[in-house]
C-alpha cells in the first residue's frame, strides 16, 4: 500500500488507467476535462501535447478493456462533448457511465488488481497533469490488497446495479434510478421466458418498447 500525494495522483494513479487490460472502474463525484500526455509514437506526443482522458477510454475500449464510470453531478460539457465525438466508439458494453447523486466515492479499480481510494475526483485538478501551484492537494491510497479490492468493488457494483435504489430516501429527487434504467429490461426478459404462450391470435401485438 502506497500514500498517493498531490501530483502523485497524475503519475501513479491516471497513467495507469492506460496500461489497463482488462477493466477499468471509476467511481467519482465530479466528472471534468481531464488531459493526459499524448501516447507514446504519437505526433502529439512528440509536440509534447495533451489530449482529452476520452482518448484514453477509447483506446481501451478498443482493445476489448471494460470501461465503467459511475458519477455523482452532471459531467462538465467540454467532457460530454468529447463523449459525443466519440459517440459511435464509446458503446456497451465496452463503456458505460450511470449517475447516482448520491455518490461521492473515489475510486479507481484497475484489472481488478490495483485500487485507488483517496480524496481525488475525476477532473484536471485532482487528476490531471496540472502545476503544483494550481491542481488541488488530494490524497489517497493506491493497493493491491485483495481483501480492499474484493470489498471496493463490491460496494461498486452494488450501486451500479441499482441494489441501493429501492431503500433509498432521495429516490423522488433522483432524475433516473438506476433500479428504473436499466432492470426492467432484464426483468421483462425473465417474465417473457417463464410466461405462458398466448392463444393464436388472442395475444397483444407490436413491440413492448423495450
């Protein structure tokens, strides 16, 4: 176990997230413009350039990486409209965001293998390459415990599937219950399997718009 410290976060924690090969989780209040270093063998790089974290999401999901971003608060608009850019690479299952207003973890699982727990949200400031001067001053720890990995992504996963939704006293406020966007597609699947045939020609037409 490490003690990630400021600056510290952008070299141990988000340059990590590209060298990924399985998946990726990331659980964060904020969602803002993060800029990375351009790829190593690229123009860019070469011009000693930043580009978008979106380009990091894209090429890991490119290579078959899982990428899942939980978040609490609206994403910043220059990050929704690199998603958009990217709208036709940036697919499920490969990519996924769900919003929860409730959460304000920050967390990072990578490869299931190493976790970062800490201070720091998903935007230039905690994240990002910025100045000493002007970044934020965060702190955080990065392990490969497993007993912290298998609980982290637990609670995770918990929340991605909405399982914290039903008891949840903010849910009249929630602008999309996870429970409601995405399970009742799986929930109409199991009732269509086990539910008797209808009589030829006494059964509902049409598509259940699901």
């Amino acid at each position: 176990m490490s003690l990630i410290v400021d600056s510290a976060h952008y070299e141990r924690v988000t340059l990590a997230i590209a060298r990924a090969k399985v998946s990726v989780w990331i659980s964060t209040a904020n969602v803002k413009q993060l800029m990375v270093q351009a790829p190593v063998g690229t123009r860019d790089r070469a011009r000693g350039r930043y580009v978008p974290i979106a380009d990091t999401f894209q090429s890991l999901v490119d290579r078959g990486v899982q990428v899942r971003l939980l978040h609490g608060a609206v994403p910043s608009r220059p990050f929704r409209e690199e998603l958009a850019r990217r709208a036709t690479r940036l697919v499920r299952p490969g990519f996924e965001m769900r919003a929860c207003p409730r959460v304000h973890l920050k967390m990072i699982a990578i490869d299931g293998a190493l976790l970062y727990l800490g201070s720091a949200n998903l935007t230039g400031a905690g994240l990002g390459a910025k100045s000493d001067g002007r970044r934020n001053f965060e702190m955080g720890v990065l392990t490969d415990d497993e007993w912290l990995l298998d609980e982290a992504q637990a609670r995770f996963d918990r929340i991605w599937r909405g399982l914290e939704c039903g008891a949840c006293r903010m849910r009249t406020k929630c602008p999309g219950p996870i429970d409601v966007l995405y399970a009742p597609r799986q929930a109409t699947r199991a009732r269509r399997r086990s539910a008797p045939e209808p009589p030829v020609g006494k059964g509902p037409g049409g598509s259940d718009g699901v």
